[in-house]
C-alpha cells in the first residue's frame, strides 16, 4: 500500500450528502464517496478532511457554497500564521477545513481543490506512524509526535496523523466522542483496522 484511493463516509441520507459534496465543494465521488451507515456515533469522530486550495478567494468561496447548502460554521474564514482557512461541519457531521498557506489571492478566485487530505486524530502518533510505515506508507514530513504527513500521488488523498485533542482544537469542537468513525479509508490489498479503529478496505469497484 502507497497511498488512500478514496475515502468513505457512512452517512444517514446518502443522497442528501452526495448533493451536498457536489453543491459546496464540487466533488464527484471519485475520492470522497458516500454510503448508508447508522452505526452509534456521538461527539467527535476522530478526524476531520481539508481541502487545501491555491489562495484566499478560493478558500472564501468554498466556504460560502457549503454554508449556503447546509453546513454549520466551526471556525470562520481568517488569517492566521501559517496561511488562511476555516472550519465547517457537513450536514452529516463530517468536520472539514479548507485552507490555504498563500497569504493573498494572484489569481481569479475559483472553487478549485488542489488537495485533499484526511487527518486522523490519534492517541500515540509515533505508534500509529509506524503502524502504516509497515503497511507500505511512505513519510513526507514528521514532526516528533506531534504530526506526520505521508507522502502521496497525484488524484490520491492525503493522509496525515495529528494528536486527537490537538486536531479537536483545530476543528474547534471538543475532543470528546464515542462509538463509530463513520469512515471507510480505501487503499491497500486487504482489509485491516488501525491501533485507533480507522477500517480500511481495498479499492471498491465502481
């Protein structure tokens, strides 16, 4: 394994969500896909999915499109040191950031994606770094035990690791939460679970 193919949400009103990642953020499905799933949740699910874009309009602009077609605001849209983004949470409870490192717009604001990237949120990152090194992941940048971003090909998602109480600060929510993580990750040959329960799954056909 090398990388994520696609991620899977498991939603209540999988046509409900389909509508809403098309309308907001222009998602067709190939990488970020939706199922039924009722599995008890509550709180904090573990991780959150960015879209990371070329410059602050861009940013703005995804923003506006999934609050005008349901999303909740976690974090408005602002600068900060390393760039410039918010947080919102998908009417199926997803939590996504959209950010950018630019400081200011060189080109027409569009509501382009460069990027995806799911972030899990973990209790040991060391442990869990070395868990998917030995599942065939190769690291891009690591931070200690703080934060390890895993290198990836093009029309992949991106996958990093962060402490869970940390990225529950990001998002803006608490880090409290219990039961399923509502999210099927796609990649690999064979289906196994993670030290903090992420199920993967091999590539489903479409």
């Amino acid at each position: 394994m090398n990388s994520i193919d696609s991620v899977t949400l498991e939603v209540a009103d999988p046509e409900a969500a389909a509508r809403f990642y098309s309308d907001a953020f222009g998602l067709d499905g190939s990488r970020v896909r939706v199922r039924a799933g009722d599995a008890p949740t509550s709180g904090f699910r573990g991780f959150t999915l960015s879209l990371v874009v070329a410059q602050p309009g861009n940013v703005d602009a995804l923003f506006t499109a999934a609050v005008d077609a349901g999303a909740t605001v976690l974090k408005p849209a602002a600068k900060s040191l390393w760039g410039y983004g918010g947080v919102v949470r998908a009417p199926d409870g997803t939590v996504w950031q959209i950010a950018t490192s630019a400081k200011k717009d060189t080109a027409p604001v569009t509501r382009d994606v460069d990027e995806i990237v799911l972030l899990l949120g973990v209790e040991d990152v060391r442990a869990t770094k070395r868990f998917y090194v030995e599942e065939g992941l190769t690291v891009g940048k690591s931070f200690g035990g703080k934060y390890v971003e895993f290198a990836t090909g093009p029309d992949t998602v991106k996958l990093s690791l962060y402490k869970r109480r940390a990225l529950a600060k990001v998002a803006g929510v608490s880090a409290e939460g219990t039961g399923s993580h509502r999210l099927v990750v796609s990649g690999g040959t064979r289906p196994f679970a993670d030290p903090d329960g992420f199920a993967w799954q091999p590539e489903p056909s479409r």
